[in-house]
C-alpha cells in the first residue's frame, strides 16, 4: 500500500509505472470478485436446498472485496498524487474508478449478503463497516470525488439503518448519518433529483417530508423518474 505519498519523491515514470502496475492487480481482483458475486447470486435456489454457506465461504468473500478496495484505495491515492500529471489524474475518471469501486467492491457484495439474511447479518455488519471506513479515507485523502463518495456513504448508512430491527436508538444514528451525507450531496449537486429520492427514503414515516423531496427529486435539473412509483 502506498504511504506518505505527499513527501516521497517519485519521477512521473516511476508514478505512472506504479500506477499501472496497481490498475493491473486491481483488475485481477475485480474479475474474481464479479465472478464470485455472480456464482452466488446464481445459486441461491440451490443455497436454499442445501442449507446456509458455511463462515468460511463469507470470510473469503469479504475478504476478497477487501482486497479490492485496498486495491481501489492505491490506485486512487497513486493517481491522484501531487506529482501526476494531468492525463494520469484523469485516469480515475476515464475509468470509471469510483463508480467501479463501488459496484464491484461493495453494492454487489451487500446485496449478496442481503439476500442471505438473517444467517449473514453478522457478517452484513462487518462488511458494511469495513467499506464505510474505506469511504471515509477517500473522502479525506482523495477530495476529487467528494460527491461519490459522499453519497456511497449516505448509502452504507442507509443498509446499516435498513438491517437494525433491535436498538431503534441505533436505527436513528444510522438514518442521522445517511441524512447528513446526502445533504452534503444535494448541497454540492443541487441539481441532482436521485439524491433527494435517497432523502425521501429515509424519512419514513414522515410523510409529509417524503412528499416534498419526492417532489424535489422529480422536478429538479436531472430528475429521478423511479421517484414517482416510489409515490403510488
């Protein structure tokens, strides 16, 4: 893992060979991780014959979208350093990097666990706290993508808030923190109607609240169409 990259000298060959050589491993990763995610997802009728996965099998899968979100986190930090250049600044972007990371290292995973519930909650929570950590290192250390990562992390907040059904003290801090996130979103991407349906779900039961951000979500610059089932 790359450290202390403000104050290590590094020539723009050495940076782009670094960050090449991380894209490389980090596809790797990201090709065992769809693969695995999609066997899962493929097997679950016959999950549900033989019985639960063993902790083995859960442990390697979360390990495995660890591995690739530490990848995800040097490329990102490699990318962005002060010394790249600006074609190697953009490779994050022209990639689709965060979006990715997101896809392949955490939503497919969650969503995994998700329909393995209740045997996996514990295993959920791990996972969940795992990647809001990680979120939240980037949202620190690589500010470019400020707005991804603000909303994935309304997101994690939000499973978090969705699969507390004992300590509703927690479900509250939970919907607080994915509330917090998504205004940070909307403040910076105003114009966006997906993150007001994201405030409009984590209102229930205010219902009145929800009606306006549904509203909001539909009429602003890029509108959210999902919103207005989400209405009926």
């Amino acid at each position: 893992m790359l450290r202390d990259m403000d104050t290590r000298p590094i020539s723009q060959e050495q940076l782009a060979s670094e960050v090449k050589s991380i894209y490389a491993g980090l596809v790797m990763v990201e090709n065992k991780c769809i693969s695995a995610d999609q066997n899962v997802a493929r097997n679950v009728e016959q999950d549900e014959r033989s019985g639960p996965r063993g902790s083995d099998f859960w442990i390697a899968m979360i390990a495995l979208h660890r591995t690739l979100l530490h990848e995800h986190h040097d490329f990102l930090l490699a990318s962005q350093h002060p010394r790249a250049s600006p074609a190697l600044r953009r490779l994050a972007s022209k990639y689709s990097m965060p979006a990715r990371m997101w896809k392949h290292g955490i939503h497919s995973l969650l969503e995994v666990l998700r329909r393995h519930l209740p045997e996996c909650l514990d295993y959920m929570l791990e996972f969940v706290y795992v990647a809001y950590h990680m979120l939240g290192s980037l949202y620190e250390t690589v500010p470019a993508f400020e707005d991804t990562w603000t909303e994935c992390l309304g997101d994690l907040a939000r499973y978090r808030m969705v699969i507390e059904d004992e300590d509703m003290r927690n479900r509250e801090i939970w919907t607080g923190n994915a509330r917090t996130w998504y205004t940070r979103t909307a403040d910076r991407i105003p114009g966006s109607g997906r993150i007001y349906h994201h405030l409009a779900l984590i209102s229930r039961p205010q219902q009145l609240r929800q009606l306006f951000y549904y509203c909001r979500s539909l009429t602003s610059e890029l509108p959210f169409q999902s919103a207005r089932a989400s209405m009926l």
